[in-house]
C-alpha cells in the first residue's frame, strides 16, 4: 500500500513549511501556501487509502490507481527535498548577504524557486486527476459498501484440521512448549480462571501446538470453544459464536442471531459461571481486543482456562507469570525431520534421497525453521518428481511460487499479514530491514541512525528521534517481524536479524511499491528498478556494474567489496540521503560527494579511506559521519559548519590486537566543534584545554569518548561533565600508561550507564561523589590500565545495578574473591591481563545471574574459580593461561556450562 509513502511525505511538508525562513521571503512564503493545500489532499488519499485497505483484497484497477498515489508521492517528495534545498540556502546567506552580494557572484543552485512552482503546478494536475479516477475504484469495490467488514465473511488461515496441520506423530520440536502448555492446563496446579498465551511470528506453529494439545485435554473441561479473532472482528460475532459452541454440545436451541449484545453478555455470564470451560482464542492481534472479549469469562474458582496465541508480546503479556510461551523457530535437525515427513510421506522412515539431499537441505535453510513453510513446501514436494532438476527448479522459483502458486500462497498470506497491520509509522522502517544481506546481523545504533537519515522517525513532545526510533524497534519486536540475536548485559537489544522468508515477502513487497531494489547478480542477471527509491548491492561479482544512478535515489548501500569505485558515487543521485560503503575497499572520495545536498548519512567505517575532500563541508544536512576503523582521522577546515551533525564516530586502529596502551588515534577537536548543538555521539576525540573547558557546552552529548587526557585537564574536565545531564556512556583515557587522571571530584549524571576509565587514577577515584551518590545507576564499568595495588572488587560490589565488569590491567594483586551476595545483576565479567593474580575464589552466592565468564592471560592462575554452583553460566573463555590450568579445568567436570573454550 501507499500509505507509508504518504506518511513520509506530509510528515516533510509539515516539516518544511515550519520553517522561519519563510515568514522573510514571500516568494518561498507562496511556495509553502501551495505545498500546505497539496499535504492536505494527500492526507485524506491516505485516510481513504486505509478504509480500502480494512477491506481482505483490491482489485486491478484499485491497486493501479493506488500505484498512481504511490508516484506521485515520490514525486512530492522530491520537490520537499528541493524546497528545503532553497530555504537553507536563504538560511545559509544570513545578515552579511545584503552587504556582500554586489561584490560576490550569483550563487548557482541546484534548484530555483521556479523549477519548484512548475513541480508544484504539475502535482497539482496529477491530484485533480487522481481525485477524478477515483470513482473508477467504487463500482468495482461496492458503493456504500465499501468501507464495510464483515466477520463472518473472512475465512480465518488456518483452523484445526486443515490440510496444512500436522498430525499427532509430526509434531517435532514443540516437546518443551507442550509440556509447559499441559502443565498449565492442569486443574491441580490452580482452580482459579488463568490465562495462557503463546506467541511468536505468523507460520510459527502456535495453533498447531495448541491444536494438539486441545484435542487431548479438552475433555477435561465442560465447555470447549475454539474462536479465530480476526483484525476486523465485531465483539458480539464472538460472543455469539462462543454461545453457539456450548448450546450445540448441549444440544439446546436458541436464535443467538436475534439476541443483542447485552443480551449474549448477560447469557454468556449465566452460563459459565457453573461451568468449568476452556476458550481458545486464536490469533488475537491487540490487548484491548482481548480485554473486551474476556468481559464474559467469568472466573468460578473451578479450574477454567483461557488460552491465546498472538503474534504480539504485548498481548502475550496479559497471561499469568508462568504461562507466557514464546514459540521460536525449529532446530535445523527438526526442521529436516519435519520437512523429511512431509516430502517423502510413503519412503520408509521418511528418508530423503542421497542424491536430494543438498538440494533439500537448501530449501530447508531457506525456510530458516518456520513450520508452516517447511510443512506446505514439503507437501508440495511430496507431488513432483523426485530428481535433483527438478527440485533445483523449485528452489530457484520459490519466492515466485510463494506468490502463484494455490498451494503455497497461504504461506505468503499469513506472513504478509503482519505486514498489512502494521501502522503506517512502522511499515517503511520493517522494510528497510530488507535491505540487508540474508542472516545479516542488524546492529541496532546503525539502524537507528539509518532510519533518523531516512526521515522515518517522527517527533513526539521533548523525546530525541533516536529514543523514538528504538521504540519503534522494539515495537517491531514485540510484533514478531524482527528477531532479537543479541542484547547487551542490561536486556537492551544490540543486533537483530530478519527471518529469510519474512525478508524474501519483504525484499518482493519493496519492490512491488518501488522502495527499494536488493541486488545480488550470484543469484543471475539482475534487473534494478529505474523508479527504485533505495538500492542494496549485496554482491556484485560480475563485469556489469549496476546503474545507480538514478536521480530518485534516497539511499546506496554496498556490502559488495568487488564493486567498482567509480560506481560507488552516483553523479545523478542528487536527492541522496543515505550513503553507506561500510568495509568496502576504498581509498578516495571524489570531491563531487559535495554535490549531494541532501545527504544526511555517510557511512565509510572499516574502509581504508585517508582523507575526506574539502566538499564535504558543503554537506549541510549531513547528520552522521562514520569513519571508525578507517584511516582518516582529519577533517576539513569548515567542518563545524555542519550544524546539523548527531553523530561523529572516528579512530584508526593502530594495534587491533589491544596490547598497547594506545591503540587507536583519535580525532584532533577542529574549531567550531563545540557550536554542535545537536551532537549526541562524539568518540574519540583528544583531549585539549581549549576543548575540555567548552566541552560543557555539548549539552545533548549521550556518548563520548576523549582520549589523551593529563592530570592538568582533570579538574576542569569533571566540571565541564558535571553539566552535561544526557550523558549515558563516558570513555576517558589518559595520555599514557604513567599519567594519573585526578578524578576525585567527578560527578556525573545519574543517566550514566557505561563508564571506561582507561590509565592510572587517583586513589579516591572509587570513592568520588558520583560513585557515592549515583554510581547505583551504572550498568557497565571498565577499569583498564589502572594498575591497581588496593583490590577494586569489594568498592565495585556496592554497585548494585552492575551487569557487566571489565578489569584489563587493572590490578597488581594476587587474590579476587567474590563474596556472597556480591554482583547479583553482572550477566558478564571480563577478567584480562592481570599477570599477578593467583587465586580467583567465587564463593556460593555471589554472581548468581553470571552467564558469560571470559579470563584471559592470567598466566599464574593455576586453579579453576569455583564454578559449579554458576548454575546460569551459559559461556566460559579461558584463554593464554598456565598449562596446568587446563589439567585442572578437565578435572572440574563443569558439564552445565554449554559453550567453553580455551586455548593456551
């Protein structure tokens, strides 16, 4: 749908004829009165477009017209770019123009206020039309009906005993949550009313495991009912269906149809308050769905139960403590089993060919666990001829016959649903995610900032965008279209990933609405969309390069390091917003990188970039520069003129193996960097007077890391951070091994969650005001270098909320113990480079959420700390250490640890 693209665009209309510029030129005041009366047309498309969207399918000619929206609005919103071109242009001249433009030459713009009229005018045109082709989509859609939904009409995806389900001796992988969904149907464990939910993306199985399990327990209860909820559902189709369901098992006659809404509660009530009853509600999309249908599920204190499953953790939430199951993905050795089944139905013990095997084993990765994929594909299988041809075929069009074929686009249709529903805020961000290569993993800062660059992240009251967009992510996650891969020590996500047949629909859905083209020539010849508004090259092995330039074009992102570099800088992408070359083996950037007026992201970290060109002072709408693990660690002079700058993240390695002391250089501070006013990461950066004594001035700074510093700048730079009150990370690293950092009086905000002190520091550091006061809200701490003689464990204990520590050189005693009681958040502890240390002592008690435990160069420690009782360790590293201490570690038998590795 048109909808997401509509959304961006009024969003940047708002956002351009906000602007106080245009109260100054009444020619740019004109423009902003047309484009204010364009905004509200195109809102109420979008509103229209979401009553056609309520409705289960379109027609040809409505999805047609629904494309011509789509155009247009890209066509908008490239006159927006260009509008907000001009207007920081006038911004730009300030007071001296007047004083200064008869001695300077006109100035050259990319655009004119003219251009903009005439752009202007021509939409216009299109809207009249747009509005008069509407009434093409009524009679096909139903007059005065259109905007009608009925329940009973829409035929729920899947429902016990469809051909999809999967028979009682098919039903791998679910063991666990079956044995936790029939313990809570137990009438032992609880006579109270409880509600059970399992939740987990479309396709996942729920119903399935649910289905099961109904089958076998449902005879325990007086009252069974199954209810498919849909997203269109009307409260009292689902009352009368559920009162249905119990008179027709007790054989009573009513007329349901005749009775009211009230008059079903009332009824409903009556009965099941002497009743002992198990509902299951399937597929319930919202809380407050749930709420209102639960109006009637009495609870009589006789062991009833209540079962939902979701694709949403918020509604999920709504179950009893111990009754909320996450349904995750098969195993690969189940998901083959599972496939096996269904493919070879007649074969002995379901054993697949030899010759199949790779084949099939590829089709089943693709299908990356979902049940639903691997059950319906495996059927279809089951029909064709059983030769590697043949299967490579179907492998090759398998996206293709999701879509065609009867068979299997059930499969598209209720992974698609997810996408459907999703607000319009979200639906841009989802597919975005496409853009990345299969099984990438997704970190979650870069695709925050990507989605800021991209303009997808609206404002709302005093909230930064960043803060936003992550709760949008984490809105995604809940909804089950993104996967959480990794969090961080305190639960926050760090990478996430896209299921491969979600990001196959996703990657076919960009397309169809021209977002964005993925482009990867190892799959064949590559067609690149020429209307494509992003363009992802995930390989690029062949002589032709792909054509990216496209005066549309929004975004460029290469994972491809064989690409050309003359085709990495499109001349004719000028709306260019997101240039992203991470890894790529580059060297120079071309000095026509000025001429993208609109780029807000430039991503060139891990290149082996040296310099940047002058022009990238001309970037005045650029909002992250990354240039970390690249070679370029100057900017040009100018650079803080970019006012607009969020994110400055530079270094270059210069010792990746961490041995040294130093080992990265940071950024020299460049004049005009404490005028950034918007800046909210900046690392690294060195350490002067100049810079430490303004530093205070970057109040919106949440993450910084200043390297270099000397004890003379210690005084000034604990007051200039006592004022910066956003602050959440904070790396301060003196300027060599033998320096002390005077920190006695720093205080912090109690927003500080990570904090890296790298060198020696004074002996009342851990004892300063911020530890004594805020230090509680710490989440992580690094001490790195410190070269203590007093052991920092027992002062670090009174950090209660600690969940990951780090010591690296930090300690030149020979003894740890970790007492009872100590550390009872720290999921991770790092212990490295402590050459004296010859006991670690881990008594029963302490550490008991540990879950990571790394320890490497310890070359004295010869005994094992006391593991066994770590019943949550999850992972051991135990590397460069005495011989004898892998003896020993043999010895220890630590088999509740999954995942050890050591190395001497």
């Amino acid at each position: 749908m048109a909808e997401a693209a509509l959304l961006l665009v009024t969003t940047k209309i708002g956002i351009a004829v906000a602007s106080e510029t245009l109260h100054h030129v009444k020619s740019l005041a004109k423009l902003s009165e047309n484009m204010t009366l364009i905004r509200n047309d195109l809102e109420l498309i979008r509103e229209f477009l979401k009553e056609i969207g309520k409705k289960p399918s379109t027609d040809g000619v409505t999805e047609a017209w629904i494309g011509q929206v789509r155009r247009l609005a890209y066509d908008m919103e490239d006159i927006v770019d260009q509008f907000m071109y001009v207007v920081g242009k006038h911004h730009q001249k300030g007071s001296w123009w007047n004083s200064a433009k008869k001695i300077l030459k006109k100035p050259q713009y990319l655009f004119t206020q003219g251009e903009i009229a005439t752009g202007l005018e021509k939409i216009n045109r299109a809207l009249t039309h747009l509005k008069q082709n509407r009434d093409w989509t009524q009679p096909i859609a139903g007059v005065g009906d259109l905007f009608a939904t009925n329940y009973g009409s829409q035929q729920p995806l899947y429902l016990p005993g469809h051909d999809y389900s999967i028979s009682d001796d098919e039903l791998v992988g679910f063991d666990k949550n079956r044995k936790i969904l029939m313990g809570s149907l137990n009438l032992e464990n609880c006579p109270h009313l409880q509600i059970i939910a399992l939740w987990g993306m479309g396709g996942i199985g729920k119903s399935t495991l649910v289905s099961n399990v109904f089958r076998y327990e449902a005879s325990n209860f007086e009252c069974r009912v199954w209810v498919s909820v849909s997203q269109s559902y009307k409260l009292d189709d689902i009352w009368r269906r559920i009162l249905k369901e119990i008179y027709s098992k007790d054989k009573k006659e009513f007329d349901a149809e005749k009775m009211t809404c009230g008059e079903l509660k009332d009824e409903l009530k009556e009965i099941l308050k002497t009743k002992r009853y198990l509902i299951i509600l399937d597929d319930v999309w919202t809380a407050e769905d749930f709420r209102k249908i639960k109006e009637v599920l009495v609870d009589a204190k006789m062991g009833s139960r209540i079962i939902i499953t979701t694709r949403y953790e918020e509604v999920a939430s709504i179950a009893h403590d111990g009754c909320r199951i996450k349904v995750e993905p098969l195993e690969e050795e189940d998901a083959w089993h599972l496939f096996c089944r269904k493919a070879f139905p007649s074969t002995e013990n379901h054993i697949c060919p030899l010759v199949l095997q790779e084949c099939g084993k590829l089709i089943v990765e693709r299908c990356d666990g979902l049940p639903l994929a691997l059950v319906a594909i495996g059927s279809l299988l089951s029909l064709k001829a059983q030769n590697v041809a043949e299967w490579k075929l179907f492998d090759a069009q398998l996206i293709s016959e999701l879509h065609k074929n009867e068979n299997l686009n059930r499969v598209e249709k209720i992974l698609n649903l997810s996408y459907k529903y999703l607000p319009d805020y979200l639906k841009s961000c989802f597919l975005y995610c496409a853009m990345f290569p299969e099984d990438h993993m997704i970190h979650r800062k870069r695709l925050i900032r990507l989605w800021v660059a991209e303009g997808f992240i609206e404002q709302i009251g005093n909230c930064s965008l960043e803060d936003v967009a992550e709760g949008y992510l984490t809105e995604l996650v809940r909804r089950s279209m993104l996967q959480v891969v990794k969090r961080n020590s305190f639960n926050r996500i760090k990478h996430l990933r896209m299921h491969d047949l979600v990001r196959e629909l996703a990657i076919y859905q960009s397309k169809r609405e021209s977002f964005s083209t993925t482009y990867d020539d190892s799959l064949g010849a590559m067609q690149v969309e020429s209307d494509s508004r992003r363009m992802s090259v995930l390989q690029c092995k062949n002589d032709t390069q792909p054509s990216i330039g496209q005066c549309r074009l929004r975004t460029f992102i290469a994972f491809s390091s064989s690409m050309a570099s003359s085709s990495l800088f499109p001349s004719e992408s000028k709306y260019l917003a997101v240039l992203q070359l991470s890894g790529l083996p580059i060297q120079t950037i071309p000095d026509s990188i000025g001429e993208l007026f609109n780029l807000k992201y430039l991503g060139l970290d891990k290149t082996k970039v040296k310099i940047l060109p002058k022009s990238v002072v001309k970037l005045h709408n650029l909002e992250t520069l990354n240039l970390q693990g690249a070679e370029c660690v100057n900017l040009p002079k100018g650079f803080g003129k970019l006012k607009r700058l969020r994110h400055i993240l530079i270094y270059k390695w210069l010792d990746r193996t961490i041995s040294i002391f130093i080992y990265f250089e940071p950024v020299d501070p460049f004049e005009g960097l404490w005028s950034l006013k918007d800046l909210q990461t900046l690392g690294a950066v060195r350490a002067s007077k100049v810079f430490i004594t303004n530093l205070a001035s970057l109040s919106q700074l949440r993450s910084i890391g200043i390297t270099g510093v000397r004890s003379i700048h210690c005084a000034q730079l604990c007051e200039s951070l006592s004022k910066m009150h956003q602050l959440s990370s904070l790396q301060i690293m003196a300027s060599n091994e033998d320096e002390v950092l005077q920190l006695e009086t720093l205080t912090l905000s109690n927003c500080l969650k990570k904090l890296d002190l790298h060198g020696r520091f004074s002996e009342g550091t851990l004892k300063s005001p911020f530890f004594s006061t805020n230090g509680y809200t710490l989440c992580r701490i690094s001490l790195i270098w410190s070269q203590l003689v007093e052991n920092p464990v027992p002062r670090l204990s009174e950090l209660s909320n600690l969940t990951k520590i780090l010591l690296r050189k930090a300690y030149t005693g020979q003894e740890l113990n970790f007492q009872p009681e100590w550390f009872p958040n720290v999921k991770i502890l790092l212990l490295l480079n402590l050459p004296h240390v010859n006991q670690i002592c881990i008594h029963e008690g302490a550490l008991v959420r540990l879950e990571e435990l790394v320890i490497r160069n310890l070359a004295k420690l010869r005994d094992v700390p006391g593991l066994g009782h770590l019943k949550s360790l999850k992972e051991t590293q135990f590397v460069d250490m005495h011989p004898h201490f892998l003896r020993n570690l043999q010895a220890a038998r630590l088999e509740h640890i999954p995942i050890s590795y050591y190395r001497t």
